[in-house]
C-alpha cells in the first residue's frame, strides 16, 4: 500500500472513534427516555460485543474495514456510556455521597486506559499476532454487564419522574437504600413529578428558548469543553518524547508512561472523597487553574531543554503534575455535573448535547493538534494554556457549587432567583 494511502487510512481508523462519539452521544438521551438507565445500558452492550467481535477478527479476516467498523461502533458505545453511567449513578445515590458516586464512572475508564497501556505492551499483548485478541478484550466488560446490570435496580427517579411508577420507584429505593425508611427521599422525586406534571414536555428549542434551561445548559457544554481542550491530549501524545529527553531509554519511556498512568489512577481515587467535602466547584477550579500553571511550565522547559540540563527533568515533574490536577477534577467532573444541573424533564436531550460536545472537542483536537504541532512545536502548550485560562476564568464566574444539593437549589443560585 502507498505510503499517502496508508497514511489516510491510518487518519480515517483513529478520526472514526470520535466520530462514533458523536453519533452515540446524539442519540443517548433518546435512548435514556426511551429505554431507561439500565436497559439502555444492557442495549448498548450488546452493541459493543458487536465491536469487539469486528475487532477482534479483523486479522484473521484480513479486513482492514472491519476495524474502522469496529471502532466506529466503539465509539458509539463509548459516549452511550458516558452519558447513561454518570446519570444513573448520580440518580440512584443518595445527596451526601452523590459526588463520589459520580466520580465512578471516571475511575473505571482510568483503570481501562491503564490495563489498556499495560497489556499493549510489546511483552504482552503488543505484538503482531496478540493485537486482534488486545482489542477483543472489550468484549468482558460488556459481557461483565450484561450478566450483571439485570439485578440492578432501575434509576427510582426515572421510574417515578419519567414514567409515573411510584410503586416501582419505591421498590427501587428500598433495594438500594437497604430500608424501607424511604418516605423522605420518595417524597421529594414526587414533588418533582408533579411539577414536571405541570409543565409542557421539554422540546429540543425549549433548551434554547427557556433560560432556566439554556443557562445550565450553556455552564454544562463548556466544562464539557474544559476537558477536552485542556491539552490532556496532547500531554500524552508527547509523553514519551519527554521522557526520551530526559535520556529514558525507549523501553523505560513506556514504563514511565505506564507510571503516569497509574498517577492518574491513584488521584482520581484521592478525589473521590473530596468531591463531597470540598465541592466540585472547587475541585474543578483548582484542577484548570493547576493545568494552566504547568502547561505554561512544562512548555519552557522543553523549549529550553538544551540550553539548561535539569529542564528535562522539569518537563516530566511538569507532566505529572498536570496529570495529577486534572485527576482531581476536570476528569470525572463534567460527566456527572449535567445531572446535578438539569431538571429531569429535559435531562435526556441535555445530556445528549453534552456529550455531543465533548467527542467533537475530541475530534477537533485530533484533527489540528497535529497541524499546530507541526507550525507551533512546543508553544502548542501555550495555546491550550489560554484556553485553561479562558475556562478557569468562566469557571469562577459562573459554575455553581452542586454539593448536598437539589436541582432546584441549583437552578436557583445559577438563575439568582430567590428560593
């Protein structure tokens, strides 16, 4: 094959996941209104054993479109998943522990990309005859699902809200809270049905029209968007060029890799706890303020890595430490803060828009990443510790703090109405 072709064909197989990304996060909030939490969940499972299985014998069947295939519907099934996992984590669990419930879904795809790292090494699974069988693996977690998610309750707040089960809801609630000392609790989900009751159903312009909608909306898309422009990236893309400066051997860059890793593991369970002492107003704000001091840092050093001989040294601590800052919020947060912002009655579409959003950052971001690599070099850093800037700024304006409350108190601080 042409070296220009194989090139396209490379660009084309890495750009389908986020375009996968796209279309699942448009139809997520259909799905979550249609199906529920949990049978979307169980449907969107068996979509990526379907992926998995593309994967999987792409080789054997010597089919290069099998992959693109497989990836593509991948991606599909990866933005399903964080928009419904986030969601129903947040619904089912109680208001003290809320955050940290949130936080979950974030821990779990770090444990992905680091199990993933660890096995695609040359060792192990990274060789020519053990790649299809690597990307086969995604078939256990789905599997792990589908065998388990049926003894799972269904979201009680879908169930009464959406659907005005207030029997099932209840049975619901007394599964999950382990009593039936669940008055309190129920009697708040039905206060909001019966003034989703009250109201219109929700259209796709009303997020727009309404501006008890558009406002959290507008604050969710752009801390979908504090994620994925923040460079995180572009740090790992160059992870191992940083390490080669620092005189790591090619064999010991992976490894270090592999350790920054297992650093974002290690905060993102740190955070956990934090998110309902310290808030995620706080935690976000931090996080983007300490990436944006350590993309300006980590861009100085490798500019002048040459010139000064502990700087390489400086380029790592630089890429560790703004790993470490986005663990703590700017990674799990901007999933599950659309639930604590939106009513349930237009949480489907806005959940849907949301993640939308982040995978066409993501897209964006492998599109011209590599292109302002190629123009800007090392001040690439600088352009998305701008944007951190711009976002750490919006963030202290206008992000609200979300722990131990409502919806409504919420909606309430975000619109300045009075309670």
């Amino acid at each position: 094959m042409p070296a220009g072709e194989l090139t396209l064909l490379w660009s084309v197989t890495v750009s389908v996941f986020p375009a996968g990304g796209i279309v699942g996060g448009s139809v997520s909030g259909v799905l979550a209104d249609s199906l529920g939490r949990r049978g979307s969940m169980l449907v969107n499972n068996v979509l990526a054993l379907v992926a998995a299985g593309c994967m999987g014998v792409s080789k054997y069947l010597a089919s290069y479109e099998m992959i693109i295939v497989g990836r593509l519907l991948i991606g599909i099934t990866c933005a399903i998943s964080c928009a419904l996992v986030p969601m129903y984590l947040t619904e089912i669990s109680p208001i003290s522990i809320r955050g940290a419930c949130g936080v979950i879904h974030q821990l779990l795809i770090v444990c992905a990309i680091l199990l993933a790292d660890v096995f695609g090494m040359s060792e192990i699974m990274g060789s020519s005859d053990m790649w299809p069988i690597l990307l086969a693996l995604t078939a256990f977690p789905a599997v792990f699902q589908l065998l388990l998610l049926p003894f799972c309750p269904e979201s009680p707040r879908y169930l009464l809200v959406a659907k005005g089960q207030r029997a099932k809801a209840a049975a619901a609630l007394n599964k999950l809270r382990g009593t039936h000392d669940i008055d309190r609790e129920l009697n708040e989900i039905m206060r909001e049905f019966e003034e989703m009751q009250r109201e219109p159903t929700v259209r796709w312009v009303d997020l727009v029209g309404q501006r008890q909608l558009r406002v959290p909306l507008v604050i969710a898309l752009v801390i979908q968007m504090s994620q994925q422009l923040s460079g995180i990236n572009a740090v790992t893309y160059y992870s191992n060029d940083i390490f080669g400066s620092a005189k790591f051997s090619p064999s010991h860059s992976t490894y270090a890799t592999i350790g920054v890793g297992g650093v974002n593991l290690l905060m993102t369970v740190i955070s956990i706890p934090l998110m309902d002492r310290l808030g995620r107003r706080t935690l976000h704000l931090a996080g983007l303020i300490g990436m944006t001091v350590f993309s300006v840092l980590l861009s100085l050093s490798l500019l002048f890595q040459d010139s000064v001989s502990w700087f390489p040294y400086a380029s790592i601590s630089g890429v560790v430490l703004f790993v470490v800052f986005f663990s703590i919020g700017p990674g799990s947060i901007p999933w599950f803060i659309m639930t604590e912002m939106i009513p349930m009655s237009a949480r489907g579409k806005a959940v849907s828009l949301a993640v939308l959003t982040n995978f066409f950052c993501n897209f964006l971001v492998g599109l011209f990443f590599p292109i302002l690599q190629e123009s800007l070099g090392y001040y690439s850093f600088l352009v998305f510790a701008s944007l951190l800037a711009v976002f750490s700024l919006f963030t202290y304006l206008k992000m609200p703090e979300t722990k131990n409350k409502t919806v409504d108190q919420v909606l309430a601080v975000v619109l300045g109405t009075p309670q």
